[in-house]
C-alpha cells in the first residue's frame, strides 16, 4: 500500500478543522487517540463530519469511517470511485474503473457499501448447496459480452480484484525488499475480509499456505479446516507453483502442487485431465512456470474431508497468473523485463488488471505515477500474440 498523508476532518457544530497528521495515524502513542477521533466521526456518533484526505491529489478527496466486524476498532475509507483523486502516492490512490477491465461488468457486479464494503456477483457458488461447476476451467472471455456488461465474475476476475484491494498491483521503491510471502498472505487476507458475494464473505473462504508446515500459523489453519464450521464451504485456496521439476512435473498429477502448502488441504484434481486443460487455458503462465518465473495458484475447491491421514479437498476450477519478483502481475515474457528495468529504475507504477475482459479489450500494460503529470502516465508494451511472444 501507499503513504499515509494528513487528514482533516471538519464538525458542523465545531467551528474549525481538526487536523490528524500521518503519524498519529500510525504511532502507537497515538492509538487510543486515533481511534476516539475515527469513532467520533462515524456516522452512529450522531454528529455530522465531512473527513477529507491531505494529500497533494485534486478533488474533494472524501473519506468516510468505517467500524470493523466484531470489533472496537474503526478506520478510513475512500469514497467510491475517487481513487484518482488522491495523489498517486498515496494509499487511497487507485486507477479509474475505465482503465481497467472493471468496465466490462454491469453496473451491479461490484458495488461499494455505505460502510465501505464491497458486494460483488460471482457466478460461482461458495456452498456445496449451490449448483455445481459447469467447467473445471473458466472460460476465455466471450469477445462478444452482453448488452450491459457481463452480468457476473469468474474466478479469474476475482483474484484481480483481491489483488488489486491488496494493492498489490502497485509497486514503488520503498517497498524494495518488504514485500514478502509473509507481506502478501496478510494483504490478500485483509482485502477478502471486506468483499462479500452474497452472503458469503471472502475472507471466510480464502487460505493461503505459509512456508512452515509445522508452525502455529499452519496448525491454526489447519484446525479451522477441520472445524465444522466449514463443513459445507467451499475454499479458496491461493499459493504459488514450486519450483518446475519436469521429473515430477512432467508425469500425470494427482493432486495441485504447491509452494506454500503449510495449513493446506491436499488438492485433489478434479478428474483425469484436470491438470491439463489448466495448461492448455493458461499457456503464458506454464511456459513461464517451466523457464522459472512466479506463477500464482488460486483454486475454488469443494470443502475439506478430514481423515486420520490429515485434510483433503477436491479442486472445481483453478487459474493461474504470472508475477514479478515482487508480485506484479504480467501478461507476458516482455511485460517481465520492462518490470524488472522499473524496478532498477526505482519507478513507481501500477499494472492495471484485466478482470475478466475479453481478449478486443485494450489497456496500457502499466501506469507510471512517478512523472510530472496530474495523471497515472500510460506506458505500453509492444510486441505481437503470437505463442513465442506471450511466452
């Protein structure tokens, strides 16, 4: 995530401005003084507020508070779709929807919350009572999308929002040497808790595996697994492939490998030929797994069998993505080496994600935020679809 900047917050009974400078949004000297100002403006304090961003963006920047679930603690949020008013330093900034593959859906695929929640449409059920899986794999998006927009999100689209809550589609310098697999699991973890479909939260479905199998961390996981409590959920299971050895790799799979997979269930395929229609959907992402690039793994799978043997699942669709060192998603080989010169560069850029837009929808391969332009400046990757290239 971004800078932490000034914020304002204006009373209408009070006749001036309160500012709260960024460390004592941050310090822990501060907390309880924080936390009495952001409860003072929540809107159950019955008092009207008008919260405001300091940074050196352009426009109202307006905030708003929001109170955590089963919590005393509260926290500021942006207003919906002002996320290019902030400056793009800041940890409120975020591409227009325009740019992104996010103006493909309808109008009511993703929606932002008075409380500063989102309820998105998937057209994937998180409950074995919902109807099963049409395909293990999803779809390539139809280049030919309803009038409207496309009326609900794969698997794929929502990875690209869970990365893009996390803000990790952004990159600057100093997060050189920060962002870690450690760093990742608790951003992604921390984006599912405030994207709800249905009734179901994201954060109540999403695990990710961490390093130590035998670690505190892992066990934990693996007893809310196990916990009846999930008994008929369905998981979302995200990890990165381990290192390509064509000795294992190569031969038929059983089961979803795995980096990560301390706190994990074995993930069973689905069938016969699960593994290979994932190689055959995701081309770019299995050559680049074969010449040692970071390839994502995110898996909806059924719930966890529980057996003396250890916990179990089966996948229903799996996606994999392509990414940086430092987890910036990639649409290709070149896209790759142009990261890796912004990060020697020391830039600081965001990769607009593509969702589930069609293959005719065009966006600028990144956005850099470091220029003397008022907006994310659009930086392009040329080059041809053919196999070698994407590879």
């Amino acid at each position: 995530m971004g800078q932490k900047f000034a914020v304002f917050i204006a009373y209408d009974d009070e006749p001036n401005t309160k500012r709260y400078s960024a460390e004592f949004q941050t310090q822990d000297e501060y907390v309880k003084g924080w936390q009495s100002a952001l409860k003072k403006a929540h809107h159950t304090s019955g008092q009207k507020s008008v919260i405001s961003c300091g940074c050196r963006g352009k426009g109202a920047k307006r905030l708003y508070v929001r109170s955590l679930p089963n919590s005393d603690t509260f926290i500021l949020i942006k207003a919906a779709n002002t996320g290019t008013e902030h400056d793009p330093s800041c940890v409120f900034f975020d591409l227009d929807a325009r740019h992104t593959g996010l103006k493909g859906y309808a109008s009511n695929v993703v929606r932002i919350n008075n409380e500063g929640t989102m309820s998105i449409r998937l057209g994937i059920g998180m409950t074995e009572k919902d109807p099963p899986e049409k395909s293990e794999v999803p779809s390539l998006p139809q280049i030919q999308r309803p009038e409207g927009g496309q009326a609900s999100m794969t698997l794929s689209g929502l990875l690209s929002l869970l990365w893009t809550e996390a803000g990790l589609n952004v990159w600057y310098p100093n997060m050189a040497g920060k962002r870690n697999d450690s760093l990742v699991r608790y951003r992604m973890l921390e984006a599912a808790k405030q994207i709800r479909s249905g009734r179901a939260c994201i954060g109540d479905h999403l695990f990710i595996g961490v390093a130590d199998s035998k670690s505190k961390v892992a066990s934990e996981q693996v007893q809310l697994l196990s916990s009846a409590e999930l008994s008929d959920k369905r998981l979302l299971l995200l990890s990165v492939l381990p290192r390509y050895d064509a000795e294992k790799h190569e031969k038929p799979l059983k089961f979803l490998p795995m980096r990560n997979f301390g706190g994990m269930p074995l993930t069973f395929f689905n069938s016969d030929g699960h593994w290979d229609s994932v190689k055959r959907r995701f081309p770019l992402e299995y050559a680049a797994w074969k010449n040692g690039g970071k390839v994502v793994v995110f898996a909806l799978t059924s719930p966890v069998s529980v057996t003396s043997r250890g916990i179990s699942a089966r996948a229903h669709q799996i996606v994999l993505m392509l990414v940086s060192d430092n987890w910036i998603p990639l649409d290709s080989s070149y896209e790759a080496i142009v990261s890796r010169k912004l990060d020697a560069e020391h830039r600081h850029y965001v990769k607009p994600m593509r969702y589930d837009a069609s293959a005719s929808d065009v966006f600028p391969d990144f956005y850099l935020l470091d220029t003397r332009s008022d907006k994310p400046f659009p930086m392009e990757v040329f080059g041809m679809s053919t196999p070698a290239y994407l590879a």
